[in-house]
C-alpha cells in the first residue's frame, strides 16, 4: 500500500543543516601565535618590557630620583667586595725645620747655636752632637717669630703691615671669606657617607647603581625617539616614491642616494660637529635625520609591488583618494615592515647615542647617559676602579641583546611564507 507523499513529510521531520562559519585569523593574531610558539623570542620580550617599565619610573620619578646625592666616599666600593683597608704610611724621619733667628735645629735632638756663635751640647751617650743644619731660606717673619716664642713682643703687638706686604696675596681676602663660608657648611651639614655602596660609587660618592637606572632612561628614550622619527621619514618618504613612481619617484631615489654614499657615523659626527649644542632632543634630531635611509628602501619597494595588486585597483574603481590608497589599503599591508625596522633602528640608536657621549658629542654635564657614564669609567679603570664601566656596560649589553633577538623573532613571527609553521 502506497503511502501519500504528504503523510511522509509529516512523519519524517526536516532538520536545520547547520553551516560552519569560519573566520582566517588576521595577520597579527596570526604573528601573536607564532611569537608565543618562540620560548627564546618571550623571553627577551620580557626583558625588553622590564627595561621600559623601569625607564617609566624613573622618568616619574619613583626610582633614581636622588641619583646626585653623594652618598657614599669617593670611590666607594661595591659590598660585595667590602671596605677598603687604609693601609698606614711607614714612620718618615721628620724634616728638620728652620728655626729663624738664626738658631738651627740638629738632626740628633738639641738646639745648637748658629751664626750668633756658642756651644754644640753632646748627646745623652756622651758623643758629640751631629753637625747642624743651616737653612738658607730667607724667611720674612723670622725675627717676628724668634720674638714671640722668646717673649719680648706680646701676641696682639705684631708689626704694623706695610704696603707691598698687604699687596702680596690679592685673594688672601677672598680665600679666607671661602674657607669661613665652608666651615659653616659643614657645621650646618653633617652627613656620614657610607664607606660601601651595593654596586660601588664614582669619584663623587654617587651611587652607580642609581646612575645606570638614570642613565638607561636617557639612553633609551633617545634611542625610541630617534627610531620613530627616522621610522616615520622613511615611510612616508618610501610611500610617495613608491606609490606616484616617475619624476617624483627619481628625485626620492637621487637624495636617498646622497644620504646612503656617505658613512652613517661620520655623517652623525658632522651634524653634531656643525650643531654645536649638546642636548637629548639634537641627539635625537641627529640620529633621526640621518638614519631613515634604510625604513626607505624597504618601504619603496613594499609600494612599488602592493600599487598594483587588485584590492588597490578595487579602492581606485570606487573612488578612493591617492591619500586613502596609500594610507588605507596600502599601509596595513607593510606596516610589518616598519615595526621590524623600527625595532631594528632603537637598538642601532642606542649604541650611536653611547658612541656620541663616550666621545663628548652627547648629553650636556648634567645629563647622565651610558655614554656618560663609559667616558668616566675610562678614567677611573686607570685607578682599578671597575664597577662604573661593568655596570654601564652589562646594563647595555643585556638591553642590545634581548633587543636584537626580540627582532628577529618579530621579523619571523610577521614573515607570510612561514604561515605553516607551528603555532599559525
């Protein structure tokens, strides 16, 4: 018996197909995945992120505020290694003074007569006493002096000073009111440096530990600074090469030219030379202008391939301005390539700023830096005072290289063709 079509589908209910709605994971999460997958890449991360957390308090002030205080004795040793030992003269045999009057003094003990004529007295064991020491240095105070110590002149009795006597000295005055002027300072003032500081003091008691936090914050911030400007001359500079091409296209190409024939140092040493004024902001200035030849060439070629792709073709086709072409549609596409570049130019900064301060072209007096802190450590090695040059020098390296190893982990995470690796 044949059943009706319409008692089959009221029997047989249809169930909803459910369709699966996938969604392709962006280009940074995508980069997120694959940085994560890098245990050495998180870990300098960490580093990096450590560096700058103590750069933010120390430019609120929070940590290393009283960097210049002298704290500690001049060259202060680390605690670890302990106090110094003051290690005591061997007894000298006293110089013989000079009586004035004519009176000599002999080496043995005893005065003796001297020009003024008289006796030599012998020694306690009977022996003659040793020849004396005459003195031929014409002292002016002498007979003044040889009177007060005989009790013919009273203390408040001295001679009237003459005129060329008041004109020998002309800071005697001067120098005087400075010595009254330190006394009351220091009876104002009564501080105990500290014989030990944790990882040692310079040549003025300041705490080195304090100075490398301080100077990391200098240091680092010229070091981002310079990298976003010279990062944003580049892109813009690459895009309109890159994007317009032809005449506009030559003349980006002939002044990249002038700027890369040259070498990068001697360029920044020339523009410091010709600046003439020390400062965080010209360093920054300096290595800016000069250092965004690179973030070009790679953004250039970037618009060059990506203008004539179809998505490009497509924002032309409904409207979309020049500006929005490349700023839009364009930009997000390569800005993988600024950040790696970016990151590449900081740690690059960071060593130029540490050159341009070790050689005086840096930070002003009052401005302390890593290149600061290396131009005085040179001197104090000199002295086997080694713990401002480790200290400044281990600080930097650990920075330069967690930062190096975190780009090239960024640069691996970003690259496309490694979207089959593990963790994408």
């Amino acid at each position: 018996m044949a059943t009706p079509s319409a008692t089959l589908g009221a029997a047989v209910p249809r169930s909803a197909r459910v369709v699966p709605h996938t969604v392709s994971p962006g280009l940074w999460t995508l980069a997120w995945r694959r940085l994560k997958s890098d245990k050495v890449g998180m870990v300098s991360l960490v580093i990096v992120v450590l560096y700058l957390v103590m750069v933010i308090l120390s430019a609120l002030g929070l940590i290393a505020n009283d960097w210049q205080k002298e704290v500690g004795v001049n060259y202060a040793p680390p605690s670890f290694l302990g106090a110094e030992k003051v290690v005591a003269a061997p007894d000298e045999t006293p110089s013989v003074p000079a009586v004035p009057g004519g009176l000599t003094v002999p080496i043995g003990g005893g005065t003796t007569a001297g020009a003024a004529g008289g006796t030599s007295p012998a020694t306690s064991s009977g022996a003659p006493a040793a020849p004396a020491y005459q003195s031929t240095i014409v002292d002016p105070i002498g007979d003044v002096i040889a009177r007060l110590r005989a009790g013919k002149l009273p203390a408040g009795a001295l001679p009237p000073e003459t005129a060329e006597e008041k004109s020998v000295d002309p800071l005697a005055q001067v120098m005087s009111e400075i010595r009254a002027d330190q006394k009351v300072a220091k009876a104002e003032k009564h501080e105990t440096r500290l014989a030990t500081l944790p990882f040692g003091g310079d040549k003025w008691g300041r705490d080195v530990l304090k100075k490398t936090v301080k100077g990391s914050e200098t240091s680092i911030f010229v070091g981002i600074a310079a990298a976003t400007v010279a990062t944003l001359i580049g892109t813009l500079l690459g895009a309109i090469a890159g994007y317009y091409g032809r005449w506009v296209d030559d003349f980006l190409n002939w002044f990249y030219s002038v700027f890369s024939s040259m070498p990068g140092l001697l360029l920044i040493f020339a523009v410091a030379a010709v600046l003439q004024h020390k400062g965080v902001f010209t360093i920054v200035l300096i290595l800016g202008l000069t250092g965004w030849t690179g973030v070009f060439r790679l953004i250039r070629a970037e618009y060059l391939k990506h203008k004539a792709r179809e998505y490009v073709q497509a924002a032309d086709a409904i409207g979309a301005s020049n500006a929005r072409r490349m700023f839009i549609h364009i930009f997000p596409n390569v800005s993988h390539v600024a950040l790696v570049q970016l990151s590449i130019l900081v740690v690059a900064f960071i060593k130029a700023e540490v050159i341009l301060s070790f050689l005086g072209f840096g930070v002003p007096v009052d401005v302390v830096s890593w290149g600061s802190m290396l131009n005085e450590a040179q001197n104090e090695l000199i002295l086997g005072k080694w713990w401002q040059l480790v200290a400044a020098g281990t600080a930097m390296a650990i920075l330069v290289t967690a930062f190096s190893i975190f780009t090239d982990s960024l640069r691996d995470a970003l690259d496309p063709r490694l979207k089959g690796r593990a963790g994408a």
